[in-house]
C-alpha cells in the first residue's frame, strides 16, 4: 500500500528525517522544505543556487549526530568561473526550525565546467564518520579519467571539508586529493549496505547504467569501457573490459535512468537493495549473488521516482518528480 505524505512539490530531488519525525526535502529549483505535521515550511539561510538543466538544490543529509551537533549537509550546483560545480553545504539548523544558520560551503568541485548536465550528487555519512559525495563528469568524457579534475569521481571528505590523510591518490602528484574512485559517468545514486560497503548507481549513456561496489582508488572505465553505446549509435571506448578498470556488479540495458539507492534491513527484503528509475516508471528491487533485478514496484505513484529510502519507521518512502509528491509505502 502506498499513501501520498507531501504533495505539491516543484521538481523534488531529496529527503531525509530529523529525530522528531520533521521531514527535510529539496526542490531542485533551489527551496529546502520542513514538513512536520503535514506542512510545509521553506527554510531561509541558502547560498546563491546554480538552477541551470541537472543542476540546483539536490541531496540532503541529516547525521546521526543531529540531536546534539543540529548539522544538515546539502549538495548543490554552485556558479564557478567558467560554469558550475557540485559542492558541498554545511549548516545549523536553528532551534525553531525555521533557518539555516553558519552556512558554508565546505567542497566545491575543481576546475569548474559549463553546461547543465551530469553533476551527480548523492551524498552519504560513512560509519566513520567522513562524507561521500559523487560528481559527475558534466558531460565532459574524458575529464572522468583525468586524476586532475573532481569531475566522474566519488569524493571523500571529513565533516570540515577537509582531507583525508588515508585518501587513495593524496601526495600524488597534480591529483585531486579528494578523489576515492574516478571513471564514472554520473552517479546519482550513493548508499551503504549492512555489513558497511559503498555502492554507487550510475547513468550510463544508452544502455550501460551500472550498479558498481566502490573501491578505494578504483577506476571504473568511463569512458573507455562501458555496457551501453553513444546515442548515436557508435561505440563507446574500447569495448566492454579492459585491465585495470571495474566491471559493474550489475548493469541496465535498455537504460533505466537509476535514481538512487538504499540497502534494506529487517523484513523478508533483508539486505535487499532499492533504486529508483527515472525512466521506465519504476522502483527496481536487487537481490542475490550475483546481483539482478528480482522485482519492479510500479504503480501510478512511481512516476520518476528520484529518490527512495527506508524510513525510520521501517517502511519504503520515496519521492516521484513527475507527481510532486513524497509517498510512504509499506513496511518490506
């Protein structure tokens, strides 16, 4: 059974839960929403918003540290020299609820690219403590492969902003010290599984769209090898495989466009994993070893589904674009 919670949202793109039950939600056109008790309030105290195709206000973090530190991280498409770049927000959120406050933007991606395509985006709190965030390659191919530029990565960062000392590629010289994994097209989907893996769910062009396990200092092929092909019709790179680069755990052909992604506990779906999909009007369920799509939940509600999460409550809430509407399912 599935019930619409929030409805009347403008292009929603994230959500996550405070302790007491109020529910944070981004709309891409730059608002950040407090629902409690059914209404929704936006939120003062956002930087300037790049709202330009991909980009705006996207991903939403509540830590588990909030009951005491009231820290929220946000990703955004920042305006840049030469375009735009997904960054980072670190905020207070104040004690009525009603404003961000200390705002600062503690990441934003280097050098900066133009066009509206491709900032990737999810962000997620590891057990440690640090944050990932992944970053599309803003439609520029070959800068996934370029050690040098933050573009088709997966970051890791501290809480600060700061960087790991134990980063793959720190000391190296001319690369990114931020960068964890590199070789990725545009991963709009990040999550960790029970026993503490990261996972990412990536767009591949036409066909190709994978579901990868994240490595440290692992290179994932883009563009040089992938499951899909240009739009066009040509070939992508070299193929399929090549020494050195990452085979997917799972891959979509045809594209299924993959929002994001969430690992279940309890229930019969234990471990299970969701991913939202933008294209075909459905939430894929992954199950097994190896990984493959044991289910599709359609109905009407999972019109684009953009994001999807298991609640604190235990049940399958997520977020469809083309309803405006943040719906709570049933318990797995």
């Amino acid at each position: 059974m599935v019930s619409p919670v929030v409805r009347g949202l403008d292009t929603p793109w994230s959500f996550d839960f405070l302790p007491d039950g109020t529910i944070l939600i981004t709309e891409r056109g730059g608002d950040l929403l407090a629902v409690r008790d059914g209404r929704a309030q936006r939120l003062s105290g956002l930087p300037e918003i790049y709202t330009r195709g991909q980009g705006g206000l996207l991903d939403v973090i509540v830590p588990r540290d909030f009951a005491t530190s009231r820290e929220i991280f946000l990703t955004y498409s920042k305006r840049q020299q030469g375009g735009a770049g997904t960054a980072v927000l670190k905020a207070r959120l104040s004690q009525d609820g009603s404003r961000l406050e200390q705002a600062e933007t503690i990441f934003e991606m280097a050098p900066g690219s133009s066009g509206g395509r491709h900032f990737g985006s999810r962000i997620v709190e590891a057990p440690d403590g640090h944050l990932f965030v992944t970053i599309g390659e803003r439609g520029d191919r070959p800068s996934a492969q370029d050690l040098a530029r933050h573009n088709g990565s997966v970051i890791r960062i501290t809480r600060d902003g700061a960087v790991p000392r134990d980063n793959p590629f720190v000391g190296q010289d001319g690369a990114q010290p931020e960068i964890w994994s590199y070789g990725h097209r545009n991963p709009q989907g990040l999550g960790f599984d029970g026993r503490g893996r990261l996972w990412a769910v990536e767009h591949g062009a036409q066909g190709g769209d994978e579901v990868n396990r994240i490595e440290k200092g692992a290179n994932y092929g883009w563009p040089v090898i992938s499951y899909g092909e240009h739009y066009s019709g040509a070939r992508i790179g070299e193929g399929t495989s090549k020494p050195g680069m990452e085979q997917p755990v799972f891959y979509w052909d045809p594209s299924n466009a993959p929002s994001d992604i969430v690992f279940l506990e309890g229930g019969r779906w234990d471990g299970d994993a969701l991913v939202g999909s933008l294209k075909f009007n459905y939430i894929a369920r992954l199950s097994g070893t190896p990984m493959r799509e044991v289910e599709q939940l359609e109905s009407e509600a999972t019109l684009r589904v953009r994001d999807v999460d298991q609640g604190p409550d235990g049940a399958i809430w997520f977020l469809s674009e083309v309803n405006g509407t943040l719906y709570r399912g049933s318990r797995p």
